[in-house]
C-alpha cells in the first residue's frame, strides 16, 4: 500500500509538537512538504522532522502534485490558541 504524502501549511509549535508526532505515527503516512510565509522557517521546521519539501507560498505547496492531503493547521492552530485562551471557539 503506498503511503499518503500529506503537506501542512503552517510552521507553528502546535503543529511540530502534536501534528508532526501524530502522522509520523501513522503507517500510511508521511509529511512531505510544509509551506509558511516565511521561506526560511518552512525549511528550518522541515528540517527538524525530516520533511523533504519547504515551501514559502502556500500556493507552491498546494500545487504540487506529489502531495496528496493538504492539512490546513492555520485554522485548526487558531482555534487551540483560542480555547486554551479562554477565547469562544466556532467551528
């Protein structure tokens, strides 16, 4: 069985500390790029997990055509910060 090659379009704690662990977890699936505004954090964060592939436009991430799955953690990394806060969450 191949294995899901997932993108992430966010550098953020959350993602490297909960995000990262969980799919590298999973057997069918591996991270193989990480897009952020920011091209030298994508490729820093990418480093650290080993993803193959850093991006500093989200559009270049969601575009290529290795990728399978895009997780999208800007909104879920929204939403944790602002429970965690006290903030209201609508989903």
């Amino acid at each position: 069985m191949n294995k899901i090659s997932w993108g992430i379009l966010i550098t953020s704690n959350f993602a490297q500390n909960v995000i990262f662990p969980s799919v590298s977890n999973c057997v069918n699936s591996e991270f193989t790029g990480i897009a952020s505004r920011n091209p030298d954090s994508a490729e820093e964060t990418a480093k650290k997990p080993g993803i193959p592939k850093s991006y500093g436009l989200y559009e270049e991430l969601l575009t290529d055509e290795s990728i399978d799955a895009v997780a999208n953690m800007k909104v879920i990394d929204a939403v944790f910060n602002s429970a965690q806060t006290g903030g209201s969450v609508s989903v």
